[in-house]
C-alpha cells in the first residue's frame, strides 16, 4: 500500500470490506465497490475537532448537572 492511501472499513454490517482510498478523498463521499454503500471520508483536522468538541460538550453536561 503507498503512503498516498488511507484503509478505512465499510460501514455496512454485511459487506465490512476493507477499503483503499486516496488520501486526496478527505471530506468526500465514496462508495464501496462490493456493495455499494456510500462512506463519508473524514478530514483529520474535523476529527481532532469533534474530540475537542466532544469534550467541551462532556464538561458544558458536567456542570449543568451539579447546578440543578
């Protein structure tokens, strides 16, 4: 596999094939071959967002939850 790739599994339940996609397909949609099912391909700085997004959202629920 060239570096120039990313590995990613369907998300279909049935066909969880193992993907090899352009690294330039980030933020895009591909379909899976063997089954044809559509898969967002995510950036890597969206996904280090939503774990800070996540975690900012995790301490909000926190501290909503000691004042009531």
């Amino acid at each position: 596999m060239s570096p120039e790739t990313l590995r990613i599994m369907c998300p279909n339940l049935v066909c969880r094939k193992i993907l090899a996609v352009p690294k330039t397909a980030r933020g895009k949609t591909v379909r899976c071959r063997s089954c044809g099912t559509s898969i967002r391909i995510p950036n890597p700085q969206a996904s280090a967002g939503s774990a800070e997004d996540a975690g900012a959202a995790g301490s909000k629920s926190k501290t909503k939850k000691r004042s009531a």
